[in-house]
C-alpha cells in the first residue's frame, strides 16, 4: 500500500548517484517489518468489532501498548532482526519506543 508524503522528494530516480562504496558509513535506517497474516487478520477484526455498535470491543480502544504488544513485532522478531543487522555489519543498534506502542531499531 503506497502511502502520500511518505517518501522524501530526494528519493526520485533523477537524483540516483548509483551504488556507494561498501565502506560509507550510514547513519540511519528506516525498516518497516509486515505483520503476520494472523495479526493482519486479527487486527481487521478488531477495527472492525470497535465499530460494530452491538459488538462487546465497540469502542473498546487499546493503549499505545497494549497495540503494539498485539500488533507490533515480537521480541523475537525483534532480536532476530536485530542479529541480521549486526552480521550485516551494522553497529549500535538500538530498540527504543516508537509510535502507537510499536518498538524502533535505532
């Protein structure tokens, strides 16, 4: 799914420099990991349960944590990433808080 303003305008193929040397350091990186087919499935449900007026979940809104520990990545998932990243020769990661309670490999 493309979603607007989500990419920076730099990001066209007119401003492509080509490949960099492998030793360039990168400062940051954005990796957005799918969801499960059963949380996908999961998570449908539920929206569509909080706006389902005889439903029990009718606006039975969740906590930033409470989404994330639902619907976010797993701790496994979270050190197995993590490990690829590190064999990959990435150094100082970092997981901290993200938004709607999902965690952030920084």
């Amino acid at each position: 799914m493309r979603l607007q303003g989500n990419v920076h305008p730099l990001a066209q193929a007119r401003f492509d420099q080509g490949k960099i040397n492998d030793a360039q350091a990168v400062d940051r990186m954005l990796l957005l990991l799918q969801r499960s087919p059963e949380q996908e499935s999961a998570l449908r449900q539920l929206l569509e349960d909080q706006l389902t007026l005889n439903s029990p979940k009718h606006h039975a809104w969740l906590t930033p944590q409470q989404f994330g520990a639902q619907f976010g990545p797993s701790d496994a998932d979270i050190q197995a990433v993590t490990n690829w990243l590190n064999g990959k020769g990435f150094h100082g990661i970092k997981v901290g808080p993200g938004p709607h309670g999902n965690r952030i490999l920084r």
